[in-house]
C-alpha cells in the first residue's frame, strides 16, 4: 500500500477561527446556517481551521476550498427539492480542489424532507459530495447516515483529469461510518492511491425504518427496475481510460445492505479506446455479506462486466482479498491475477461459494469454506 502523507496534515495548524457556534450562526439545528457557515469558510486563510465546535448546525451545501481543516460539526441537511445538495462539498469541476482535511464531522441526510430524487445525480442529496478533479483529502471519524442520495460520493462528473492522472489521487477515508442511506454507503470512480481503513457501510439502500404511517420519496428505498439496488461501496467506471489504480479497503464492514457488500463494476469493454484496465486493488480483513435483497444473487463482493463483455479482455488486474470474513459469494470476472487468501466464506448456495469467468491466473488457497468450493467456468 502507498500511502502518500501530507505534511500539514500530520502537524496542528495554528490557526483557529471559530468556536462553538461558530460566530453568525445559531448552531441549533434549526436556523438554516448555510450563507453564516459558507462566509466562515470563505474567509479562512490557506491552512486554516474551521471548528464548528461540536454544535449541530441545519445547512444545504457548503462548498468547502483547498487548504483548509474543517472539524467538530454535526452537519443536518436542510429540507430541499433542488438537486445536488450536499452538506459537505468539494467541487473540483472548474478547478481542482486539494489538501482538504476532515475530521469529526457527523451528517444527518435528513431524507425524509428531501424530494424530486429522480434528478441529476439521483437527487444529488448526498452527505459527502467530492466531484470533478480532486487530490490530498482526508475523511477522518466523521459519518454521513440517512442521507437521500449516497453517504459519500466520489464522482467525476464528466470532468477531465489531469494529463496522465485520474481525477481523484491520495484519498484516505479512515474510521468513518456510511450507514442507513438511500442509495450507496459510498461509491467512487476515477480513482488513485485511496484507502478505506475502518470504514462502516453498512444498511444502506433500504427504506427507512420505524417511522409508520406513509413513507416519504426520500424514507422509500431506491429501486431500479422495481428492485432494490443500494450496495456499501459501488466502483463504478464512466470513461475507459478513468480507472481504478491502488485502491486498498481495510478492517472495513459492509454488511445489511439492498445487494452489495462492495461491487466493482465497468460497462466499457477492453477494446475500447484509451481503456486502462483497473488495477491494484485490496481487500483485507473486512467483513463483507451480500446483502438483503431477494432477488439478488448474494453477492459480498463482485468484479464484474456485462455479459456481452465476458471474454472480450481482461478489465481488472491483480486483485487481492486477504482474510476478509465473508457471508455469501464472490464473484471474479474479466481478472486477470485474482488471489483469494485465507478468511472464512459462508456460502448460502450448496457446493460453491465463489464463480470466475473470462478470468485468468486465479489463486484461491486457505479459506475456510465448509467443503464448498471457487468455481473456475
């Protein structure tokens, strides 16, 4: 694992501009804070500190810049039918944003009072929103639950990355939870040097639970075709040549969800042009099921492409899953150098646990299965 450090992000910075509340604003979850928070982070100099001092603060999107520290806020989003609304945004589509550090911030994605969600970005009521071209963040000890849209979304909105790079390089999400949402835990494309280390996704993609009476747009599940679809993590590609490079998932759970603990998933086949395959990934020490659908096939963790696509080329390169503990199936296709390596799989079908097709160089040794077994088609 490459782990690329930012050097301020590893010493305090000095400057300090806020306390609880933070001067402006109400800082009682029930004034709408956004312009009071969004001037706050205006004003703050290169490297400065936003402390939101632990008060809880109601607010639509803050657009937060490079440079700067944001700490110490609950975060509830305020009730809206307009698009893209997300509490923490980092916009890189006109220009990139860089060394953004974020810690202890707890979002409640209020999705009982979002609404109009079959709209851009399905309804773009995310909790964490990094879009365009974006390098050096850090997400630590913060949540993002009951959101509308996805917990966190890394998404590259059609945006160009740099000559040679991808649009997001050195994402680390450590010890944060994205649970109970509408759609995703998190979903990502486009992306280099990322890791998720202790990381919950967990009961996202479902309906809201224990509220009675009628379900609102934002408490009802997201369906696609009439089925339930929300996974912990989605890789997801929308350009050939915007891949996936060292992408490592540690000590994270994904468990509970509509389908997916973690898929990783690419419509464009090999042949295309400028395609990169998608490679160095890591799965290690992770508890991963297959969620909750049923009609799903139980998938914990899958590597897949469409069916038109098995056999045209390989799409994912050196895939390793480490002593991850695994309650449904795996899948591998269209992988070339898959390793599989000790771990517990418990299988709800009789006699298999995993399938790989279009597949080649496959290792699976020392994982305690019950007798089933890794099926090589």
């Amino acid at each position: 694992m490459r782990l690329t450090l930012i050097p301020y992000l590893i010493v305090a910075t000095t400057v300090v501009l806020a306390a609880a509340p933070v001067p402006g604003t109400a800082g009682n979850g029930i004034i709408d804070d956004t312009a009071a928070l969004q001037r706050a982070i205006d004003s703050l100099p290169a490297y400065g500190v936003l402390d939101g001092g632990g008060a809880t603060y109601l607010t639509g999107t803050l657009r937060l810049k490079s440079r700067m520290t944001m700490q110490n806020f609950f975060l509830k989003t305020r009730p809206s039918s307009v698009p893209l609304v997300a509490p923490v945004t980092l916009d890189g589509t006109v220009a990139p944003i860089t060394e953004v550090r974020i810690n202890n911030v707890q979002i409640d994605g209020n999705r009982k009072a979002q609404t109009n969600l079959q709209t851009a970005e399905d309804g773009g009521r995310d909790g964490f929103r990094i879009v365009g071209v974006a390098r050096d963040i850090w997400i630590l000890n913060s949540s993002a639950a009951n959101c509308a849209t996805d917990g966190l979304m890394i998404f590259s909105a059609d945006t160009l990355p740099p000559a040679g790079s991808l649009n997001f390089t050195n994402i680390f999400i450590i010890s944060s939870t994205f649970q109970n949402n509408r759609r995703h835990g998190a979903s990502v494309d486009s992306i280099r040097n990322a890791h998720f280390i202790n990381v919950q996704l967990n009961n996202n993609g479902l309906a809201s639970t224990g509220t009675g009476g009628t379900l609102t747009e934002g408490e009802s599940a997201y369906l696609v075709d009439g089925m339930l679809y929300g996974a912990g993590l989605v890789v997801e590609g929308y350009s050939p040549a915007q891949t996936v490079d060292d992408l490592s998932i540690v000590f994270c759970t994904a468990m509970g969800n509509a389908r997916f603990g973690i898929q990783f998933w690419e419509a464009s086949p090999p042949s295309a042009s400028g395609f990169v395959p998608r490679a160095n990934i890591r799965i290690e020490s992770s508890r991963l099921d297959g969620g909750v659908s049923p009609t799903n096939g139980r998938q914990a963790i899958e590597f897949n492409v469409p069916s038109a696509n098995l056999g045209a080329g390989y799409v994912y390169l050196n895939v390793m899953l480490t002593d991850n503990w695994i309650v449904g199936t795996v899948i591998a296709n269209a992988v070339d150098e898959f390793r599989m390596i000790g771990g517990t799989v418990q299988s709800p079908y009789a006699g298999f646990y995993g399938i790989s097709q279009a597949s080649r160089d496959i290792v699976v040794q020392s994982v305690d299965s019950a007798g089933k077994i890794f099926v090589l088609e």
